[in-house]
C-alpha cells in the first residue's frame, strides 16, 4: 500500500513538473516573441503640426552623430543574480546656420557707387534638430534572467534622448564661432556669385558686425572645424 502511495505521489509531482516546464518555456517564447512586431497590427497617424513659409539662406550645415547609454541597478550582485537594465540609443543630429532673408527689408540695401550695392544681413542663425533615433540595446533589469525588476521603458527613453540633446548642444558650442564664420563666408560667396549674373557687385554686411571676429583666412584656405560627438550616460 504505502509503495503504490509513493508511485501516485512520483507520477503527480512528475506531471506537475512536466506541466511547469511546459508553461514557463510557453512564458519565455511569449516574451521573446514580444520585442517583434510580427502578427501585429500598426496602425500610424500624419499630423501636420507646423507649416509656414520661409526664406532661410544655410550657409552651413553641420551633422554628427551621438551615442548614449544608461544604466540603472546594483552593481554588487552577480550578474548571474541580478542583470542591470540598460538602455543604449544612437541620435544624429544636425545643425543648420541659416541667416532669414525675410528680414532683410528696403533700407538695408544702400547704392554705393556704379553697380555696387551694400547688403546689411540679419545675424546668422543656429538651429540643432534631431533628425533620426535608433535604439539598439535596451535590456529590462532581471532576477534570475527571468523576472522583470528594473523597465526601460518610454519615460526612460525619453529621459536619455533629453540628456542626449543637452550633451548634443553643449559640445556644438565648442565649435559654434568657427562654425559661424564659415556660415558668413558661405553665405557672402554665394550672394555676390548671384549678384554677378544680373552685373552687380554686392558688399555682404551684417547687423551684428561689431560682434563678428576679423577674417583672418582667405575664401581658398581650408575652413574645416570638425566636431567630436561622444557621450555616456
């Protein structure tokens, strides 16, 4: 009697095991399944949020590229016992000197002798745009590999790709005086090249002149100011 109670107690602790292994490996193939859009329906909506005419003459356009990581958990336990979440995204970013020509009005063009005219220009304008965001590592903080502790999820993104444009603006600042005489130069070659075609010689001046530091390279040097984007969070 008692060996027939201990073969009904194995089959059953047998079955429940069998049936345990079963749903957990239906869990784990469930949540692989989860991080891929297949089977699912997208659905994607267009707003148009801001139209308006411009006038911009680039001068320059400068690109870069970002990467950022953040990490979040407790670095003393074993990563067998308790795996960190991480969150790691590439930004590109680009930054467009522009100088407006709808402010440029009657009076700040002045005939300065035969064929010759003075254009007065607004100051140069620099506008950083974050143009294209790829996330390719974000991993939820898990115990045992198994059980989700730490998410990464869209508050945390969002809060990277803040800190990301923040570092993004502070290190084209190192650069921005070159960049933005290099935009003036930019900018004075093409308006005196389109001057020419209607036989007009044009001298470029700018409103903020007295800000504007002293041209110390002829248009033929090389005028590269290169910029290092690199940053861990």
């Amino acid at each position: 009697m008692l060996l027939n109670d201990l073969i009904v107690a194995a089959g059953l602790g047998l079955l429940i095991g069998l049936l345990m292994g079963f749903i957990l490996i239906l869990v784990l193939r469930k949540r692989k399944s989860s991080d891929s859009l297949e089977g699912a329906r997208v659905t994607t909506d267009v707003i148009a949020e801001r139209v308006r005419a411009t006038g911009k003459l680039v001068g320059l356009e400068v690109t870069a590229k970002e990467i950022a990581t953040a990490r979040k958990g407790w670095d003393w336990l074993p990563p067998l016992l308790m795996s960190p979440a991480q969150l790691a995204m590439i930004f590109h970013f680009d930054k467009q000197y522009s100088v407006e020509l709808g402010r440029v009005s009657a009076k700040d063009v002045s005939h300065i002798g035969d064929g010759r005219y003075r254009l007065t220009l607004p100051p140069i304008d620099g506008q950083l745009r974050l143009t294209d965001v790829k996330p390719y590592d974000i991993q939820d903080g898990k115990v045992l590999g198994l059980l989700d502790v730490i998410q990464m999820k869209a508050n945390a993104q969002g809060q990277l790709m803040r800190k990301a444009q923040e570092q993004a603006a502070q290190l084209f600042e190192t650069s921005d005086a070159g960049y933005q005489e290099e935009a003036r130069r930019s900018i004075r070659k093409h308006l005196e090249a389109l001057f020419h075609l209607i036989g007009a010689d044009v001298e470029v001046a700018w409103q903020d002149e007295a800000s504007v530091p002293s041209e110390t390279k002829t248009a033929s040097e090389s005028t590269g100011f290169p910029l290092k984007l690199a940053a861990a969070m």
